[in-house]
C-alpha cells in the first residue's frame, strides 16, 4: 500500500472489527463495517467479559499436548477434541503440538503482552470519557484451585509474569480467601491469585454502546451484508463482492483498503484471499442468569475446571469449555453441564433462575496462542485481523490501533513482527 487510502471496509463487525474501525475513523478515513449477521453477535456477544492484562501465556505450553491427547478420547472434559477427517484441523493440532514448549511460549507471552496492556488502559479511560454502560467494574480477578498442588504449580507463572511483565498477583488462601469472597462454600478452594489490576464488563453492551458512539461520528455499518470475493487488480484489491440478504445478486463496494476481521470464520475465505489462515474454531459456551443473592463479589476462573465466573451489574454469567470439532453448531448440554457442576463444587449458590441466555461461540484460534494482524500476502491494501482466540475482548483495542497504523502505511507503536502471516 503506497498512497494514504481515503475509505476502508471492514469485513466482520465483532469486537476486532469495532477497535479497527474507531481507529480509522479517528485517522481520518471514511468507515464503513459490513457484516454477514448482525453487529456484535458472533463471539464477541456472549463471552466471560473479562479484561486480564496478566493473561499473557498462551494455550499453546508445556503439557498442553499431553492435556490435548488425552482430550481426544474423552468427551466430558472441558477440553475436548474430535478431529475425524477434518484434515484442516490434524494440520492445526500438529502445528500447536510444536508450539508447546517453553521458548515458544514465552516467545507469544510478549506479542500477547504488547497488546493486553495498551487495551486494558485504553478501556479504562475510553468507557469512562464516552459513558459507554456496560458495567465496567475494576475488581481484579480471582484465578481459584482446588488443590495446594495445583495452586502452587502457578508459582513458575508468577514468578515470569512479575520479573518479565511487572504484573505480580496475590497468592491468598484458607480463611483469607473465604472472608474476602463470601460466595464460596467453606473449605473447598485451596486458594486463588488474585489479579487487582483486572478489569471485566458485559460485552454485548460494550458491543453496542462502541457501535452507536461510532455511528454518532460517521462510520456506517451494514448488516446482513456477506463479503464474497475480492476484485483484484494486480497486487492489491479495488473492489469487494457483497451479498445482502434479500437480494438476488452480488453487488460491487469499493474502498481503498478493507480489514479482514471475521475472527473464526476468515480460514473459510483463505481461496479468496490466496494464503492459509491457520484459525481454528474452539467452542465454548455460557449461560447468562440473573444474579444469584449471594452472589459473587470477583470474577473468577475456577482453573481446575477450567470454568469462568463473571458477576457483572445487570447479570450474571458462567462460561468456558474449549471444543475443537469445526464448525458445528449445536448447543451441546453436556458442555453446559460441565459449566454447572464446575460452578457449584465452589460456589453457595452457583446459578439462579430463570436462564436468560445459553450461548455458544467460535474462539478464532491459532496454533501459537497469538492474533494475526498483518497485511495480506497478495492484496496490499487487505490487512487481517483475527485470531484472537481467548483474549479477543481484551486485546481488541491494541489490535484496532495496529491495524490503523498499518493502513495508513505509519510507524507501528508496538513490534509487529509477533502478528505477522
Ligand atoms: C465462552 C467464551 C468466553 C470468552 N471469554 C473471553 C473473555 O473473558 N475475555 C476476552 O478477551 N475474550 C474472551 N473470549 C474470546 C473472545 O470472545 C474472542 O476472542 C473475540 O470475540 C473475537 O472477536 P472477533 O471480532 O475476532 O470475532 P467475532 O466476534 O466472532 O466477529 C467476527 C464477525 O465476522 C462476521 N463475518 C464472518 N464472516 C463474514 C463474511 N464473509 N462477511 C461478513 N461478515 C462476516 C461474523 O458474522 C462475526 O460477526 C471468550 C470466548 C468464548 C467462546
């Protein structure tokens, strides 16, 4: 890309999409975001909300293999793992599987690190000088085990993220953690570490306050609206094919540059954008409540069951379960209950009547924990934006500003070469 482009469409219309498009819009650009669906509702909807700067070592580690065998023959766990003949997702596994050592970790632990620690005070300033509701609290966040074992087998973690990333947490446990989270049932967690510097919200609202803000300021969104194809000339693309939902054929829309953030579903375009994208979708679920009366003062993750709990000021939420089995869509119960029996092993009263919401959604996962975001290989004017497997709500902001810098053909304030395709 040479010459300053003047207009850009962003493909998909999730959280990533929302942060690319404020930062255009503030660079000057004429924005506009289309979306096969409606704004918002993919995985950036129903998801835990948390913000954790400290989340900064990917899934991709040391033991995660050993984790991700054992996972492909039972189907209970909270992970779960059913390639079949999905070659596409043998391929992504045996990529993760030599992403599981301990350089490589920490390697994505700085690239992960850039970006969670711009986003978290972006939000922090951004919610509060635009009154966006979306129950933005900034308790810090409980990391729960159920054992000593477990508990103490963070230390090596603790120790990185303190010495390499200055986020040191709180080890607390027996009688300390009970006065401070009362909602827990007396004598069942071994102990927490406790982030203060974490933040967490309801996402959908989040959603919906940045995208009426970015209304007021100019950016047009277009829903219902499916990118198709590129309409390329040479290296670069002039034009996107679209369809609408009730039209009977494709229509042209032109721009100067388009971001592709279609989170898990950009490896469905990888024909039209000639490279591999190597996402994966990981499912997970939630159900959203109202709040229980005792209720949760912290939002934590119940690490041993790998369960996240976010009490947030209009509901109140259970969520997690990773599941690579492509793009299926149905709502599987035994996932559900996997969130309900994590919750009540901990907690006094772990649900509440009546559910408000239960809801699935495709994690965009890569094979090294990190998000692509990155000029596309044979269209200079495309860049991708996705990727962002757990962290996407939380490293949204990070990656919109990335995404405008290299649009924009500007030096980039953080390294991009971790984000690179
Ligand atoms: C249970 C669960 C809990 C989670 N908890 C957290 C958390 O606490 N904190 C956190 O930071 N992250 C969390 N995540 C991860 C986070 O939700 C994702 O990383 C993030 O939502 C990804 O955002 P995205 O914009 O890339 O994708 P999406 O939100 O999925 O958006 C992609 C959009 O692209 C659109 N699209 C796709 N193809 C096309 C096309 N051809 N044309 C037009 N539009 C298209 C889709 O309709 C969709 O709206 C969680 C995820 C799950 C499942």
């Amino acid at each position: 890309m040479t010459k300053t482009p003047q207009s850009v469409i962003v493909i998909g219309g999730g959280i990533i999409g929302l942060a690319s498009a404020h930062y255009l819009q503030q660079a000057g650009l004429q924005v506009q975001v289309i979306d096969q669906g409606e704004i918002g509702q993919g995985c950036s909807h129903g998801n835990c909300g948390l913000i954790c700067p400290d989340h900064i070592m990917p899934l991709p580690r040391p033991g995660a293999l050993r984790k991700g065998l054992s996972a492909m023959f039972k189907s209970n766990g909270p992970l779960s793992i059913k390639p079949g003949l999905n070659f596409r997702l043998w391929a992504w596994l045996f990529s993760f599987a030599r992403n599981c050592n301990e350089r490589k970790m920490l390697e994505a632990g700085k690239g992960r690190h850039a970006i969670l620690h711009y986003s978290r005070e972006f939000y922090t300033s951004f919610i509060k000088e635009n009154n966006i509701e979306c129950d933005w609290e900034q308790n810090g966040c409980l990391f729960v085990y159920g054992s000593e074992k477990t508990l103490d087998a963070y230390d090596p973690i603790d120790r990185v993220l303190s010495e390499e990333h200055n986020l040191p947490a709180r080890k607390i446990t027996g009688k300390e953690l009970e006065e401070m989270e009362p909602a827990f049932i007396p004598g069942v967690a071994a102990g927490a570490w406790y982030y203060k510097q974490d933040a967490h919200l309801r996402p959908d609202k989040l959603v919906a306050g940045w995208k009426n803000l970015l209304q007021q300021q100019g950016v047009e969104f277009i829903e219902h609206c499916e990118f198709k194809q590129f309409v390329t000339g040479g290296s670069s693309a002039s034009a996107i094919m679209v369809q609408r939902k009730e039209a009977d054929k494709q229509e042209e829309m032109q721009a100067d540059a388009m971001i592709l953030s279609a989170g898990a579903w950009t490896p469905l375009l990888n024909k039209e954008l000639g490279c591999n994208i190597p996402i994966q979708p990981g499912k997970g679920y939630s159900i959203t409540m109202p709040r229980p009366k005792i209720c949760p003062r912290y939002p934590m993750i119940l690490e041993d069951e790998k369960v996240a709990i976010t009490p947030m000021q209009s509901g109140y939420r259970i969520g997690s379960t990773m599941q690579f089995a492509g793009y299926d869509s149905s709502i599987d119960p035994k996932r559900l209950s996997i969130l309900k029996t994590g919750s009540k092993k901990y907690l006094r009263e772990p649900y509440c009547e009546p559910i408000e919401e239960t809801w699935y959604g495709w994690r965009p996962m890569t094979p090294n924990g990190l998000p692509i975001i990155s000029h596309a290989p044979k269209l200079s004017n495309v860049v991708i934006a996705a990727g962002h497997n757990m962290i996407g709500l939380m490293s949204a902001p990070a990656t919109g500003r990335h995404v405008a810098e290299l649009v924009t053909n500007q030096p980039t304030s953080i390294d991009a070469t971790p984000y690179q395709l």
